[in-house]
C-alpha cells in the first residue's frame, strides 16, 4: 500500500482527560502540524458557518475552561454563540505536542 501516515488525535481526550467513544457522528479534521498532516478526532459536528474576521470578539471564557486560550474569538449568529478553535495556539502548546508525539 502506498499513502500517507498520519497522527490522530482525540482532540476530546486532551481537552478533558476521557477518551472519546467513536460514533457515527464523529469526524476528523485535518491540519498540518510542522508541514505534516494531522488528525484532530471531534465528537460531532454540528455545523459550518463562515464569518466575517472583522465580526469576531473576543471569547468569554473562564480560566478553568479546557478551552481557555485555545478558543480567543467567538461569533455570534442569533442567539448561538460560536467559538474559534486557534490551530496555531493548539499546536503551540507543549502539552499538546507532547502528547501528539506519543
């Protein structure tokens, strides 16, 4: 066989410690780590929306929140509030790395 190894993670285990149990309603995003691919394992997708960057506020989000500095901006789109994974502080994180190595 010929392809591409690549390293998944369980984006939902590193958030919070508990393995994610795949379903049919998982996904895997894909992003390039260092110029290699990556597989960030997500429970479920719920939608895509497209913004406007000017648009974007800043998160409220609390310091005991996994997603404190990994999510900075958020979106509003009539009552639903939409966070902003940033890739890059994600992939910037030492814990993160370490982890992905593995």
């Amino acid at each position: 066989m010929r392809g591409d190894l690549i390293t998944v993670v369980d984006l939902g285990c590193f958030l919070s410690g508990s393995r994610s149990s795949p379903s049919m309603q998982s996904r895997l995003l894909s992003a390039s780590l260092r110029g290699r691919p990556v597989g960030l394992l997500v429970d479920e997708v719920f939608g895509q929306r497209n913004f406007m960057a000017g648009d974007a506020n800043p998160t409220e989000i609390t310091e005991d929140s996994p997603l404190h500095g990994l999510a900075r901006k958020q979106h509003r789109s009539g009552s639903e509030r939409w966070l902003e994974l940033d890739l890059d502080a994600l992939f910037g994180d030492a814990s993160f790395l370490d982890g992905a190595a593995a």
